[in-house]
C-alpha cells in the first residue's frame, strides 16, 4: 500500500508539473511571465515607508513583481503577471486614487483578470488586492490594517493566514516585518514548487521627487537554494553600511564620537567584515585615541592582512596622520 501511495503521489506531481509548464509555455509566448508567489506590500505608519517584498520558485522575481514609489504607494503583481499594474497602479494613485479605486481601474480593462493576483497599498495605508478566480490553488489574499498579503500555487491554503499574523505581530522596522512575512510563508510550505528566487523594495516615508535618492532598501536574490536565509542575510549588510556611510558622513563634517557610534553599529550588523572595525580604528586615530585603536587593528590585521598593506596608502588621502611614528607603532602590530 505505501509503494502504491508513492507512485501515485508521484504521478500525481509529474500531471501537475506537465500542466504548469505547458501552461507556462503557453503563456510565455503570449509575451506573459507566470510568476507565482507569494507576497506583501505595507506602509510604515511610523516612518511612512512603503514596500513590497516576495518570494518565487521563479528566476529573477524582483525584476517583475515590485513597484514603489515614495509618498505614492506600492504594487506587487503576480500569478500570470501583467506588468502593467506596477507602473500604472503607480500612476494612478499618484493622481490621488486610493489603492483600491486603482486596482479597481485597472481590473476593469483587463481581459485576462482571472488568471491575475495584485495586492497594492498607497500613502495613507488603504489597501486592496485582487486574486482572479482562474488561479493556482492554493490562491488567496488578505487585506489588513496597511498591508495586504497574496499568494498563488501554495503547498497549504494557510499560507497567507500565517503571513498576515508574523507581518501584525512582529516589531522593529518594515524590512524585519516584511521578512517574517516571507519566513512565516515559508514555514508554512510556501511554494508547491519549492524556492528559488526573493526580492525586497522599500522606499523612503519623506520624497524627494528624486526616485533613486527616495530608495532604502533593493535587493533581489535572483537564484538561490534557500532564497529567504540570502535575502535576510543581505538586509542584514545592507543595514551595516547604512550606519558606515552615516559614519563616513559623520567623519566628514568632523563628528568624531557620533561617526565612532554608526561605525561600532555597522560592525555589530556585520561582524564576519573586518574592514568595518578597520574605520573604526582609523577613526580613533584620527581622535588621537591610539590605544583604544590598536587592539583593534591587531585582530583586522591577522583576520586580512591587505588591510595592513592599505594604512600607509590613507596618509596621502588625510585618512590618517602624517606621523611616522603613529604609523610605525600601528604597522606593528
């Protein structure tokens, strides 16, 4: 009976599989990507920041399903994707129609709305989503208090339940929120198909009508075994150099305590990087604070040693003092 099962279980996967690749194929020449996923778009009510972030057993899903727009909103489009929603749900809530009358709009000329799934959040946290009545099962979406979660193809029809609680239940920023989301799908048997591809948005709470300054956060893990473990990693460095480059700011307009706090901050996100603390050490160079310094470009020095061969190259850029006997004593350590 358990060899009939298998087989039958077997089987049962390769008619599926047949289906959905000829039924991709079908699509594909039509000049239409199937991307199903599962997703979430949400506004930081604190921040204003708005994202979306999602999660495919298809290649390079970032490049199709998230939209953002500072002081707009955010759009993820999936299923048999219909690009089009992005841009155009942008723009029409740049025109001051809430998430739902833009869904609403666009539904309405689209001829192919049943095999559709979009969720969509604008600037003041309404939310709407659509799932057509043609998708994959397990298909479903939930709107909540400034989010919405979808999904299409999973393995359990629990898998947006479990999204919207993680999402609602988890603190600290959107990006940590909007994670959980994704790793509480996953848990839950996430794609039928498995994993191969995630991708975050997130785009700034203040505009400044300047769309790459108005960028946070863009990462897009394009192919990867364990996409989701890759991407929090990455959100992980990503908010180590956040605080380096708020260091670099601080150093430049002569901040030296507060550059010393964004520096420590970024090692602590990333400690496995020794070039972070290696700021940090020159920092205190720079402060005449030698001491606290060394002990640190010790442990760089043995953990890279190119970091070494970098500190007499820094004095020509007024990175580090032109003593010889500071360097001498940092050389040899």
């Amino acid at each position: 009976m358990s060899f009939s099962y298998n087989k039958g279980e077997r089987m049962r996967k390769h008619i599926l599989f047949t289906i959905l690749f000829i039924a991709e194929s079908m699509v594909v020449a039509q000049g239409v990507r199937p991307v199903n996923t599962y997703s979430i778009v949400a506004l930081d009510e604190e921040t204003g920041e708005l994202g979306v972030a999602v999660q495919s057993h298809w290649f390079s899903v970032g490049a199709l399903v998230p939209w953002a727009k500072a002081g707009v909103g955010a759009v993820a489009t999936q299923s048999f994707v219909k690009v089009e929603y992005g841009p155009d749900g942008l723009q029409l809530m740049s025109e001051g129609k809430s998430a739902e009358e833009a869904l609403t709009a666009l539904l309405v000329n689209d001829e192919g709305k049943a095999v559709r799934q979009v969720g969509m959040v604008d600037a003041n946290g309404n939310a709407a989503a659509h799932t057509g009545k043609n998708c994959i099962d397990y298909a479903g979406h939930i709107v909540g208090n400034n989010y919405s979660v979808q999904a299409n193809l999973m393995a359990n029809n629990t898998v947006t339940d479990v999204m919207a609680k993680a999402f609602e239940n988890t603190s600290g920023d959107l990006a940590n929120r909007m994670l959980a989301a994704l790793e509480a799908a996953q848990n839950e048997g996430g794609d039928l198909r498995g994993k191969q591809s995630a991708a975050m948005l997130i785009v700034s709470g203040k505009p400044t009508g300047i769309s790459y300054k108005d960028v946070v956060l863009d990462l897009r893990i394009e192919d990867h075994p364990e996409p989701i473990k890759e991407l929090k990693r990455l959100i992980r460095i990503h908010k180590a150099y956040n605080h380096a480059n708020k260091g670099d700011h601080y150093m430049e307009t002569g901040q030296t305590e507060l550059a010393l706090k964004e520096y420590d901050q970024a090692a602590e996100h990333y400690p496995e990087n020794p070039e972070l603390p290696f700021w940090t050490a020159v920092t205190l160079v720079g402060a005449n604070r030698i001491e606290e310094a060394l002990p640190i470009f010790k442990d760089v020095f043995i953990r890279d040693p190119n970091l070494k061969i970098l500190v007499p190259r820094l004095v020509k850029s007024k990175l580090f003092p032109e003593d010889k006997d500071i360097l001498r004593h940092v050389m040899n350590q």
